[in-house]
C-alpha cells in the first residue's frame, strides 16, 4: 500500500492538483469506478468521457474503467479484447470460474480506455450474503424493497471482490481506485474494511441530501449549519443511502468534489471537508470548430428558424432576422435547475420588451425531458405546412425563372404583370390561404401527460405567455431530448446549442455545470449562478465574467424577487446588443474554451482573464434605452476594437508555463506529467 508516502491526486483525473513526490506510471495501476461507464445516466458519464483521452495518453495500458454490464451498451459502445495486464486478467478469470459474468474492452469514444464491466443480475443469488458483509463491515442495512441500494450492493461487492484479485497479483504494482458518487462507494467501503492494499478516492459530483432538500424549495445555502441531517434523510426514507454515502466519504484516504460550492455543501452534509476541489472540464478539441464557429452559428441559426417559421405560421408576423434564441436544457428538475426563476423573467421581459415597443423577438426553448404520448398534431401541422409552402413557391419560382430566361434570350425585358398567369396567381392565393390558423401556437411540441400538472406549464398559464400575436417572448417546450433523427427539429444537441444565441441555465442547485460549460466552448454566451460550481469558477478566473459572454445571478445573497430582476436585466442587455456586439460577446466567450480543457484545468491557480481593454459588448453608455435591430452596427466601436490583438493578450495569459511534452533527458516519465 501507498501508507506513508505522498501522491497526486489528480493523476485520478488526469490533472496535477498538488505537488507531491510522485511514482512512476509503470509502478501503478489505477482503477476508475462508476456506475456511469458506458452507462449514460447523467453528468458523471461527460466527466468520464470528455477526460479519458488526457487520462490514457498519461497512464497509458495502465488506467481501467469498472461500471456495470448492459447488453444493448456492450454490443454498441464496447469493442471486447483480451487484458494485457497479467493481474486484470487472472481476476477476470477467477471470478468468472466462480458464477460471475466479468466483461473487459476498450469503450469506443475518444482514448479508447479499457473497461471492466459486471453482469449485475447474474450475482443477483449472493445478495443476501453481501448484505451481511455490508452490514458486518459498517453496520448500514439496505431494506429490500429499494431495488437501486441492492443493485449498487451487488456492483460494489464485484469491484472489492475484483480489487482484492488484482492486488494478489499485482507483482509489486501499487493500486490506486478513484469511486464516483455513493453508487460505487460500496466497493469503496467493502474494500477498506478487507484492509485491501490500494489508495481509494472518492469523488462526489453532488450530495444525495442536498439534491432532495433544494428540489423540496428549502432556503438550502441560508440553513447548511442547521439541518439536522439524521432526520432530513430518515424522512424522505433515504436514510441508508445517505449512510452509505457518508460512510464512503470518511473511509477514503482522499475525499475531492468538483466546486468550491459543493465543498462547503459537503463539509456540512457528509461531515468532511474535501481534501482538494478538481473541477469539471472538456475535451474541447471534440467541440472546437476552430474559425468557423461564427459560421456553424448562422448555419444552425437557418435551420432553427425554418422550425419557428413551421411552428409559428399564420402568426409569423416577427422579424427572423431580428429574433434572438434562447434556451435551457437539462432535467427536469423545476426548481434545481432554474426553470420557476427564468419562466417569472421572461414573463417581466415580455413586459418591457412591449413597453418599449421592441422590434426584437425572443423565442425560448426548453429542452427538459418529461413524460409524454406523443407528437402534437399542431406541430407537425406546421412543420408540413411549412414543406408544402417551400415546394410550393419553388415550384413557381423555376416557372418565373424559365420564362424570365427565355425572354432575356430573345432580347426583351418580360412584362411583370403577365409573366405570372392565373394560374399561378390561384397557387398562391392557396398557399395564403393554407398558412391561416384561428388558434395560437402551441406552447409545447408533444402531447404531455401530466398536461394539467406539469410545473413548467401551470407556470406559463399562470404568468399568460401564450404566444399571442402582442407577445414579444415567445416560449416552446420541448419534453425530449434533441436527435437529429426528430420529425420536427432534426438537430444534435450541439447543432442546436451553436445555433441558439444564449444559454439560460438559473440553476438553484448545480455543483458543476456542463450545460453552460459547452456553451462556453462553443463560443455561446450563457447565464449561469454563483451556486453553481461553472459560476463560481468563472468568477474566480475571469476579472469581468459578463464582458465574456458570461452572466452569473446572485442566488445565494439576494432574495429570489432581486434574483429575478437581475436575471431580466441581463436578458433585456442581452437584447438591446447590436449584432456586431454579440459577434464580439461570441468571440470573446469562445477564447474562454481554454480554461475548460482537462489539459490545463491543472494551472488555473492564480490565473484571472483580464477584463477587455476595448469597450465591453454591451456598455450601458453606449446602449440605446430600447433594443437595437440585429442590423444596427457602432461604427466608432468597430474602430476601438482589436479582435487579433485582444485574442493573444488573452491566449498569453493562459500559457502553459512548461512544455507539456517536455522531459529531461534520462527521466521517466511519471503520473501528473502529460505526453499527448
């Protein structure tokens, strides 16, 4: 075992967190453990993906995944192969010869890192005797009825049981585990009462306690210090999964979190206080378009439009071209993610959009998966008269063009009024007619379930926003998530992101962040909070987050009301931006991808961006009382503006101090030093 000596922590996560005396990567094995590996179930299967390139071009054949076998993931996810390592190996056959189904390959995303994935119900038949171990080893029962607890047994007794093969015959390797939230910290708890010789890690991405007590509308921040935890988890009858939580966090040897937020949240909640805080990044080569994010921005903008155009025919009497997008996506978490605050300033939006009388329109899109029964017949309604429409003036306009080409032929300028005839004439008047309707556009794309209870849409009764005609906020709830296989808006996730002009993630209860983390690299402003993990970070690092493209609400010193007002005022500065102000916003939001990337997330201490030397994006001097046009354009601001020279003051100041590819000559390589 490592007892005695220092070690980085974050060779766990492929980053150098803190200088220590370090082993060589041929001398260990590290073992990465969740329940999300190949399994996407929510953000810990991003962590895991977007870092396994920057962790396999470190530790090489040396680093291993374990998560849980599911045959529909294993035949399109996982390329199956033979361990090289001679210990993953004769584990792997040992506990096969005793009943258990143990499969190994490389997971097929960027890094291709090895796997080792357990068949949960073929061990089903040891439960009862794992549950006494449990109980022997922290005297924490699961009740029988709880069918997730008794899953997480079952996998958590596989990875000891696994760890245990591995360190007999390690040949003299050290081992060292990181575990993913209270799912995998079984094997965690199993494998520190068997006194296994390996380092543990546990890593927690969220509290249990704190997700029910935010999603429960409690002041959460205000109360840390006075919950009493034992009755909270006991009454919302997740007591054992708290106490197997908790027990996984004090039997690590290192406990680490993903935000300065949840640190605080842990240290009250789970009663120790993290050891070291290693935030959430990206592969952000897997985002980067390089020059061409502005591009891919108005391509997917087009194609965003002729959806609002199908969606809101007969009542598409807004300005394309002056209408901004904007979005929230994630799950379906009403009060956690934000969703009451940001429909309550839209509602405000709406009204000083109108009162100003703006030409501005704002369409918002929410992209929060909830239960459904199908397509809504209106929708697809739209979308098809939309098609019809396009066939329809296409038709007409290769008929136009023939005629106009063959009088151009014959030398003569054809007369207008008769080169449509009646005919023609009569096609359009149809297709007039055709895009008339008597009701407004639906506010949702499905038909929901739970129509009449739905949070997201007694809200939009309640504050009136029904896409009427007078509306300048137009609102569309999308109750799944984004495929490009969709009959109705046939985009990824990513194609619409870059298509949207702003992400709105108010999020309550975020300890990271992802949603407005891919904005950021995908040169998309957001608004995010100073009680997510994202927020916090950006606030750290960056002097003048909103001259990015980066607007944090103060959640936890003001009132919800102040909360939402300034929410609205960032949407409505958002709106009185000229387009040549948000191209900037956009360029500036971009440059920030850096920060982000698990290759340099390591040396962010101490590091600010600096706030712009040219003016900011949208200076209240400058800004007009009402909202500009999207063709409105500063001319004395195009001159103060250096987009060259502004993009390599701040690439200077995120260099890397060393080369990552540099080593001494004769030196090993070790773990924390990077070779990709």
């Amino acid at each position: 075992m490592l007892r005695g000596r220092s070690l980085s922590v974050t060779s766990l996560s492929g980053l150098p967190v803190w200088e220590a005396e370090r082993l060589p990567v041929e001398d260990l094995l590290l073992f990465e453990v969740s329940w999300e590996v190949t399994n996407k179930v929510g953000g810990i299967c991003t962590v895991i993906q977007t870092k396994a390139k920057t962790t396999a071009d470190e530790w090489g054949e040396n680093y291993f995944l374990i998560g849980p076998y599911f045959e529909h993931n294993m035949k399109t996810q996982v390329e199956q192969c033979e361990p090289t390592n001679d210990a993953v190996r004769r584990a792997i056959d040992t506990m096969n010869k005793h009943g258990c189904q143990v499969y190994f390959g490389r997971w097929l995303i960027e890094g291709s890192p090895y796997v080792v994935l357990f068949d949960i119900s073929s061990s089903a038949w040891n439960l009862d005797r794992w549950k006494g171990d449990f109980w022997e080893a922290c005297s924490v029962g699961i009740p029988h009825h709880d069918r997730e607890a008794n899953d997480m047994l079952i996998f958590g007794s596989l990875t000891a049981w696994f760890l245990k093969e591995v360190t007999d015959h390690a040949d003299g390797k050290h081992v060292i585990a990181q575990f993913h939230e209270w799912q995998a910290g079984t094997g965690l708890i199993l494998s520190r009462a068997r006194k296994l010789p390996i380092a543990t890690i546990f890593t927690t991405h969220a509290t249990l306690l704190g997700r029910y007590l935010c999603a429960a509308n409690i002041d959460f921040y205000n109360q840390l210090d006075k919950f009493d935890i034992d009755k909270e988890a006991g009454e919302r009858q997740i007591y054992h999964r708290y106490c197997m939580e908790r027990a996984s966090v004090h039997c690590a040897h290192v406990f680490t979190t993903v935000s300065e937020i949840t640190a605080i949240e842990a240290e009250h909640m789970l009663k120790r206080k993290p050891d070291v805080v290693t935030p959430n990044g990206l592969n952000v080569k897997k985002f980067s378009a390089v020059h061409e994010f502005q591009n891919l921005h108005a391509m997917y903008k087009a194609r965003i439009q002729d959806f609002v155009r199908g969606h809101f025919y007969g009542h598409l009497d807004f300005d394309l071209e002056k209408t901004l997008f904007l979005f929230i996506a994630g799950r379906y978490e009403f009060s956690n993610k934000g969703a009451d605050i940001f429909l309550e300033s839209l509602s405000r939006l709406n009204f000083l959009l109108r009162m100003h009388k703006s030409n501005v329109t704002v369409v918002v899109f929410f992209i929060m998966p909830a239960k459904t029964n199908n397509f809504n017949v209106e929708t697809l309604k739209g979308q098809a008269v939309r098609k019809q429409l396009w066939d329809t003036v296409h038709s007409l306009k290769e008929k136009f063009g023939k005629k106009l080409y063959d009088g151009l032929l014959r030398g003569e300028i054809p007369d207008m009024n008769t080169i449509l005839d009646r005919d023609d004439l009569t096609i359009m008047k149809r297709a007039i007619f055709s895009t008339q309707r008597q009701s407004l556009p639906p506010v949702t794309t499905h038909n929901m379930i739970d129509d009449s209870t739905d949070p997201i849409l007694s809200t939009i009764r309640r504050i009136g926003l029904f896409n009427n005609r007078a509306d300048r906020v137009k609102v569309i709830l999308h109750p799944e998530f984004l495929s490009s296989t969709s009959p109705l808006l046939p985009m990824d996730y990513e194609e619409f992101v870059r298509g949207c002009h702003l992400g709105v993630f108010p999020s309550y209860y975020e300890p990271w962040g992802y949603t407005p983390a891919e904005c950021t690299v995908m040169g998309i402003p957001s608004v995010t909070t100073n009680l997510s993990g994202f927020g916090c970070f950006m606030q750290e690092h960056v002097a003048d987050p909103t001259a990015y493209g980066i607007y944090i609400v103060d959640r936890r010193f003001r009132s919800p009301d102040d909360s939402c007002n300034q929410l609205t005022q960032f949407l409505y500065g958002f709106c009185k931006q000229s387009r040549r102000q948000r191209i900037i916003q956009r360029n500036r939001t971009e440059r920030l991808s850096d920060l982000l990337d698990w290759r340099y997330l390591g040396r962010t201490d101490g590091f600010r961006y600096p706030r712009p030397s040219s003016v900011p994006p949208s200076p209240s001097g400058s800004q007009t009382s009402s909202p500009q046009s999207s063709d409105v354009e500063d001319e004395d601001e195009d001159e103060r503006y250096d987009e060259e020279e502004e993009a390599e003051r701040d690439r200077l100041n995120i260099k890397s101090p060393f080369s990552l590819n540099h080593v001494p000559k004769g030196k090993k390589k070790l773990h924390g030093e990077y070779k990709n």
